[in-house]
C-alpha cells in the first residue's frame, strides 16, 4: 500500500492550493474555554506580584526565626499582622492594574471581558494568598501557646480589614490613583495595628476572642460583597463627566 | 450580516448625550463626523457593549450587545487606551488574543501576523513605553484585528499617525470593510471622504445625516462660495454669512463661504466639500469651545 502511495506521489504533481487564504480568514476556528482562559491568566499576572508576596512571607519567616520569640505571642501577632496588609496591597495593586493602566475600555470590549478577567485575577491572587497564609501558619505553629485557629484571627483581621478598605475605595473612587489610596490605607491599618498591639494587650485576652470572631466574619462578609459589587460594576463603564465626548 | 441599532439613547441626568440613534449597518465602512461633544464616542461604546443605553438596543443578527456571542465578533478601537508598560508589542497582542478566546498557539501566530501587517514586527519585542503615539495606534489597530472580527469600531483611530500612515491605514481599512461593518469616527475629514461608503453625521446626540458623499453634500452644494474681498467687506461678509475660511492674502482677505445667493460681486461659486459640510454644521459648536 504504501508502495503504490510513494508511486503515486512520483507520478502526479501535487496540485497548488487555491484561496487558501481566503478560505483560512472564513474558518471559525476554536475559542478557548474559560477554563484555558483562567490558565492564561496565571502567566500575566505580573512576577512582582509573587516575588514580593513570598518575599513578604519569608521576611515575617525570617524575623520570627532571628528574633527567637518563641512563647512570645503579642510580638509574633505584632510582626505578622504589621507586614500582611502590605501582602494586600500588592494584590490589590495587581486587582486595580487594568483601571490605572487604562486598559479597562479595552478589556471590556472582549469575548472574556474585565468582569471576566477581574474573577480570574481575584481567584488566581486569593488561592497564592491562601497558600502563603497556610506557610505562614505552619511556620508560626508551635511557637506560642495559641492554637493556629485563634493566631490565625489576630493576625489575619488587619490583612482583611485592608482587603475590605481597598475594595471600597476600588468601588467608589474612579481615578486612576486609586493605587496611591490603597497604598495609604495599607500604611495606616499596619501603624495603628502595630500601635494597639503594644497598648492593648487586653484585646488578645480569652476574653476577647468572640469579638475577634465577629470582626473576622464581618469583614470576610463585607470582602465577598464588595468582590460581588466590583466584578458587577466592570461590566459596562460607569457615567462620569469624562464620558459626555 | 447587519447591525442594528434601535432608537438608541444615552441620557445622564439632563444631558443627552445620544438621542433616539436608529441605524442599521451591513458590509462596508461607516465614518462618524461630529463635533466633540456630539456624542460620537457615548455611540460608539454603546455599541460595543461597554455603555449601557438608557433606553434602545443594539444587535448583531438578532445577538444582543451585552452578550459574549457579540464581543466574540467585535473589535474596538477606543480613542483614549493605555497598554501595561512592561509589555512588548508581541506580549500585548498575544494577551489581548487570550482575552479574544484564542488558544495560546493561535494567537502568537494571530499576533505575528498583525504586527507584520501593521509594519511593527521590527519591534516586536520592545517594551510598548518606548513606542511613538503612532506605533502605539497601529499596536491599537492590531489588537483590534485579532479575532478577525464582523464589526469593527474604531474611535479616531488616525489620530497620531502622520500623513504616509494614514494613507496606508485608510487603504488597510478600505480591505477590511469588504467583508466587515467598518465604523470609524475622526476629525480628519478627509479620511471619512477617502474611505467611507456612508456618511453618519451626529450633532448634539442626533443623527442628523445618514447617506453617501454626494448625498449629504446636496445640503450645501451650489451655496458654497469664495471671493477676495477689503477688511471691511470680510468683516460685513463674516457677521452675514458661515465663514469656512478665512485667510490674509497680497491683495485682501480670501474667504471661502456658505451663502444660498452670491454674497458679493466677485464671489466665484465652488464645489461644495465634505469640510465645507463639516464646518458649517459645527462652526456654532467650535465658536463655544
């Protein structure tokens, strides 16, 4: 058989192909599924994005580690939670890219628009983020007499609480300087997070622990309506006077 | 293959940005003349989903605008775009691409295709920072290309390209609107003259023309004049009449007019031009800017 098809090729001349062009530019060729789109996305988000965050996480690592603290709870609460909101910002940062590059109109214009790209950048940044946190905890583990759940709700309020106030303002505020905002805000929250640790050591106390329960799912809460209210919003460009042309 | 917009309108708090826009659009390319302010781009981003109307809608055989189906067959060109500074042309196409639903593979050669057709493959692997407003506008062209869209939608896309680019950009767009709704807004209104099979122009949120070159022009064809007249003459004649142009000469003022009868004894009657329309209609529109 494949004799003959050899004998065959030699005796005719392939014939040339006619509209190949043409007929290639009418194919409708497959989209990629969402799914594939989600994978894409991991490659854009910037490197910056992973090397600060671990970088962040292997600082608080090396501090606990250097600083040998263990069995001293309110100073490892004092540095973790006073370097993770700046772990939010950097995702923030990556969250708001498309508005303070002015990509936005652009993006939306696209078979998997912004609201599209903003859930898989969200998810993508949420799932490193939970990764870390997990490192973080274990590397945490063992060096005070709290249990990782309630370490987990002292130093994980500030990074929500930064999450929640860059969130609002994402909402709220359309300028491109929004970054700036975020950047302040996550200033303000380690400070004053760094300031009643050391003068509110009675916040940490059993006594206070269903209060930091409350504040936590509160802010998870208010974290998920706000993410709800962002992704929603992206869907169409939003009336200012910038848009009367 | 049409697009149809029904009494389609924008309206935010008093202001009318679009007001009651019926159209429908086949092959072919469209320019959209307006003043700034005429409620050109508020259009323009209604018909690419990004702006909800308040009231109207638009569809793409029977698709709705807000659908994934219509974007997966639109390519948009806004007038004012950035780019993520630490991408390369190459990068920026191939990232777009993946937003456009093309698999990995396909859009590098999608990318590669366009940068060479938009004569940026030299540079490919430049950082788009570095780019000249012109490169970056033929980078927005390509980007809007990659999905080898059914409508195409391109807000001022000349702007920036200097005169040798804006002739290959106009024959590159003649190509496209073969087999595509072409819809382009520019101030250049030899561009629109060049390349546009119909003419749309919006004034104040309205359509108020819709037809070919020599349709619109009818407006004002056997009223457009030109004479050279002493100061005080051009000063009687610019309180009477539309003054399109105006210019300082050896032996007086050259001025070119709009005027139904002969203005002054040695006006010569022209050919009416698609400008001449243009300033006419918005010489009241410039004179408050």
């Amino acid at each position: 058989m494949n004799r003959i098809k050899k004998v065959l090729k030699k005796a005719y001349d392939i014939p040339l192909s006619k509209e190949k062009e043409a007929f290639l530019q009418r194919l409708n060729f497959p989209k990629s599924s969402y799914k594939d789109f989600f994978i894409y996305q991991i490659s854009y988000i910037q490197k910056r994005v992973w090397i600060l965050s671990t970088a962040l996480i292997g600082l608080i690592l090396m501090l606990l580690h250097f600083e040998n603290i263990t069995g001293d709870a309110l100073k490892i609460i004092w540095i973790t939670s006073s370097v993770l909101p700046f772990i939010a910002l950097v995702a923030i940062t990556e969250i708001s890219r498309s508005m303070s590059h002015n990509m936005a109109e652009i993006e939306m214009s696209c078979r998997y628009n912004l609201a599209d790209l903003m859930l898989a950048r969200i998810s993508i940044l949420a799932a490193f983020n939970f990764i870390l946190s997990n490192i973080l905890i274990l590397g945490i583990q063992g060096k005070t007499a709290y249990s990782p759940i309630r370490i987990s709700l002292y130093i994980f309020v500030p990074f929500l609480l930064t999450c929640l106030a860059s969130l609002i303002v994402l909402n709220y505020i359309k300028i491109k300087e929004t970054t700036y905002i975020c950047g302040g805000i996550s200033c303000f929250i380690s400070g004053i997070n760094a300031l009643i640790i050391g003068s509110n050591q009675i916040a940490y106390t059993d006594k206070f622990v269903g209060f930091w329960v409350i504040i936590f799912i509160a802010l998870m809460v208010g974290i998920i309506v706000e993410i709800i209210d962002f992704i929603r919003k992206l869907e169409e460009l939003h009336w200012n006077l910038q848009l009367t042309a | 293959m049409e697009l149809t917009i029904d009494r389609l309108t924008k309206q935010y708090q008093n202001k009318i940005a679009v007001d009651r826009v019926t159209l429908t659009l086949t092959n072919g390319v469209y320019g959209l003349l307006g003043a700034n302010g005429a409620g050109k781009t508020t259009l323009m981003r209604m018909l690419c989903g990004i702006l909800k109307p308040t009231s109207g809608e638009v569809k793409f055989d029977g698709i709705d605008v807000a659908s994934e189906n219509y974007r997966d067959v639109l390519g948009y060109l806004p007038q004012d775009f950035g780019y993520y500074p630490k991408f390369t042309a190459f990068e920026f196409l191939c990232y777009i691409a993946t937003l456009k639903g093309l698999p990995k593979e396909r859009a590098k050669e999608k990318s590669k295709e366009f940068l060479e057709l938009v004569s940026l493959s030299d540079v490919a692997q430049k950082k788009i920072k570095t780019f000249s407003g012109g490169m970056k506008q033929r980078l927005g062209i390509a980007q809007a290309m990659l999905n080898n869209p059914k409508i195409l939608i391109l807000d001022e896309p000349t702007a920036g390209l200097d005169p040798k680019e804006r002739v290959r950009f106009r024959n590159l767009i003649s190509q496209l609107g073969e087999e595509r709704i072409v819809l382009l807004s520019t101030h250049i209104v030899s561009d629109i003259e060049n390349i546009a099979r119909t003419i749309l122009v919006l004034k104040n949120g309205q359509l108020i023309h819709n037809g070919s070159l020599e349709q619109i022009i009818q407006v004002i064809e056997n009223k457009v004049w030109q004479c050279t007249v002493d100061r005080k003459m051009a000063n009687e004649l610019s309180k009477e009449y539309p003054i399109i142009n105006l210019r300082q000469e050896v032996d007086g003022i050259f001025l070119r007019l709009i005027s139904s009868e002969n203005p002054c004894k040695d006006a010569v009657r022209v050919t009416a031009t698609l400008e001449d329309l243009y300033l006419y209609y918005f010489s009241e529109v410039n004179k408050d800017e």
